[in-house]
C-alpha cells in the first residue's frame, strides 16, 4: 500500500537534501548543496519587501508579471544581442519548473533526449516522469570538454531534442564556441530541438559564455532556460524563465498551468529590479567566485586530491581515488564523521559509473572563512578509509 508509483522509481529523494541534512546531524561544514551563505543585492530584497507590502499578494498572471518579462526581453538583448517578443519569455518557478515544463511539454513517452553526463538530477528525473529516454554524452575527466563524435553518435532517429547545460553543472564547463558550433550543426541537420540551461549564465571566470541561442539559425529551434537564484543570490526565491521560439515557451506554459500556474507574485518586480539595475552584483560575484574556487581548489589538493578546476558556477571535482574508499559515494559518507565536512558525490550524476566513481563535486559559493574552515577540518584528520 505504501509504495511509490513507478514514474518516481529511483528519483524518489535528491542527493542535495540527503547531504544537506546530513551537514545539519552531524554539524558539518557544508561544501555540497549550492547555495551561497550570503544573501543577493539589498536593494533587490527591498524592492520585493514594498511588493508585499503595496499589495503584489494575490495570483500574477500565469505567464509572468509584465515588469519581469520585459526584464528578460532587454536583459538578453543587453547581454547577447538577443530580440525577443513578449510571447517568447515565460516566468517559471525557478530554473527547475522550466525544465520541467520543457520535457513535459516538448518530449513524448519513448523519444530520446540527449543529454551531457554527468547531469543535473532534475534532468533525469523529468525525462523519466515524461516517459522518455536519456541519452548521455559523457564530459571526461581531466577536462570535461564536449566530445563532438560521441554527441553525434548519442542522436538516433528517436532523438528529439539535446538537453544542453552551460556553464555546466557539476564540472564547471563552460562550452566554448567551437563545441557550440558542432551541437548547433548537429542539430540543424537532425532537426532537433535544443533546450539549454544556462541558470550560470553570469558566474565564468574568465571563458565568455555564449548562448546556444544566438548562433546563427539556433534561434527557431532553442528553448534558454535561466534563473536569478544564481546570478543575485536568491537561490530560495525560485523564480526563472524561459525564453526562445514563442511555440516552445508556449508548450512550457502549458504544462507549468498544470504545475503551479503562476509564481511568486512579489518575487518577481523584484527580480526584475535584480535584472534592470544590478549587472554588477553578479560581475562582483564571479570575481570573488574566481578567488574562492582557487582557495578550495589549492586547498584540497594540498590534501593529496587532484582537482579539476572549473571555467564557471559554484562547483569543483576532485578524484579522490587515492583515499582507498571503493567509491566516491563511500567517502562524502564517511566525511561528515570523519572530519565534519559535507560535498557530493559526482557518480549519482553518471550511468557509466567508471567515469564517476571517485569524483566528488565541492562547492566554493560560500564565505572564505566557511572554506577556509572545512578544508582546516580535512586538514585536521586522516582521510584514508580504515
Ligand atoms: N539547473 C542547474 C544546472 C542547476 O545547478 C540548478 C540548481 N541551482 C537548477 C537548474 C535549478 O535552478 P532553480 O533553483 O532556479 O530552480
Ligand atoms: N543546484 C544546486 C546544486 O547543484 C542544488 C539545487 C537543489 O537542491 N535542488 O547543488
């Protein structure tokens, strides 16, 4: 009686709230889930306390409230040269509900989709609950860089879209030109449709992040998917967007009717003031994101880990093979007992589990001191299994 329908087999928990939680038990520094330990701009926090407050309270419309749509609109223009009508950016809740939306109501039971290992969890998840079939393109280790040949052979006749993240989720990955070029060619002549999570959009240290949109004939068949929880630091606000061909965002909106119907009423005119006015909070915030992943990275390989070092987001892999635990999964459990530090480990995010076994995703968005003081812990003790 009490069991789960099948659509949820496997996917029943996330591995962030199983860390988390275990962060919380046993008082570990927690270098897993990503979010940061600051809040975002105090005026953004301002502008949704006087939505509240002026009455934004009741059901905005489904679509989005008018003042974050044109926010999208001119922040994709400004940044990338994109024009967008507004029938072509729908407000989500959060990055996650968009891509929900997407597999929902672009994909039907037994298409393929294509989509880079090791993933983002929600990806797996959704292409599951649609019925459909993931086909991963693995990123390898030591550099995680997009495999054109592979990409090409993953496309069947089944195929139909490529689920694309970049900066990518959870190597660091930012796509170069070249990369995009070949999965835009691949796409033109497969007549696939692309859906691209760029929720890192403004957090690259250094690698220009380019929109698979705005390459040439990308734009009538790209669904973007973005979020402010990254870029200003509001990662419980859960308000996002799509944006691309109006047929597509349309298929998003009807199947977010039937998830939420609308979002965050106050949230949003206040994510629209993040968008409009505050480009350099998230400048700023890459820039002390740069350093932070440099400290951590340095740090953990002092320890005897070899690090990967991310091009962008929050995140940094290590192998920690050395350590003697069988698995990756193996030693995040043994680590908040052992030294009182939480991070992920990376396999959860592969089907070819010998690409992920020994790595461990870390997470840098957080105060130097709090990184400081998780890699003191790992300093602290012996980390080999026993
Ligand atoms: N996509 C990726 C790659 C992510 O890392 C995350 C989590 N931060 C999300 C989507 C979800 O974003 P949101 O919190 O806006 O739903
Ligand atoms: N995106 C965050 C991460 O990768 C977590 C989001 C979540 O907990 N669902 O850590």
């Amino acid at each position: 009686m009490a069991e789960y329908a099948h659509r949820l087999d496997g996917i029943g928990s996330t591995i962030f709230a199983e860390m988390s939680a275990l962060a919380v038990k046993t008082g570990s520094v927690n270098l897993g889930q990503g979010f940061p330990d600051e809040d975002g701009p105090d005026a953004v926090i301002e502008a949704a306390v006087a939505a509240l407050r002026a009455g934004r309270n009741q059901y905005p419309p489904g679509h989005g409230t008018p003042e974050l749509i044109d926010a999208v609109v001119a922040h994709q223009q400004r940044h990338y040269g994109i024009s967008l009508e507004r029938s072509q950016v729908v407000a989500t809740t959060g990055a996650t509900e968009a891509i929900a939306g997407a597999l929902l109501g672009l994909v039907n039971p037994g298409d393929e989709v294509v989509v880079l290992e090791p993933y983002y969890d929600s990806y797996v998840a959704m292409i599951q609950m649609a019925g459909a079939v993931r086909r991963p393109v693995t990123l390898r280790a030591p550099d995680f860089r997009l495999d054109l040949d592979e990409l090409a052979v993953a496309i069947t006749p089944r195929t139909r879209l490529i689920l694309l993240n970049t900066p990518h989720n959870p190597t660091g990955t930012v796509l170069t030109r070249t990369e995009l070029d070949g999965v835009a060619a691949l796409a033109q002549e497969r007549d696939l449709l692309v859906v691209t999570d760029e929720v890192y959009e403004h957090l690259t240290f250094g690698a220009p992040h380019v929109p698979l949109a705005s390459l040439p004939g990308m734009a009538e068949r790209t669904l973007t998917i973005s979020s402010a929880g990254k870029s200003f630091s509001v990662t419980g606000w859960k308000i996002g967007w799509a944006s691309g061909p109006a047929w597509m965002v349309a298929a998003v909106e009807g199947a977010k009717n039937w998830l939420s119907y609308a979002s965050g009423a106050p949230l949003q005119p206040a994510v629209a003031v993040a968008l409009n006015e505050h480009d350099g909070f998230h400048r700023q915030l890459a820039v002390g994101l740069a350093a932070k992943m440099d400290l951590l990275c340095d740090g953990l390989e002092a320890l005897g880990m070899t690090a990967y070092r991310p091009d962008g987001t929050y995140f940094a892999t290590t192998d920690v093979s050395s350590y003697g635990y069988a698995d990756g999964r193996a030693f995040c459990l043994a680590l908040p007992e052992v030294a009182g530090v939480v991070a992920i480990p990376s396999q959860v995010f592969y089907d070819d589990l010998d690409e992920g076994r020994h790595l461990v995703r870390w997470a840098f968005c957080k105060k130097e001191q709090v990184i400081r003081d998780g890699l003191d812990r790992l300093g602290a003790v012996d980390l080999h299994a026993r």
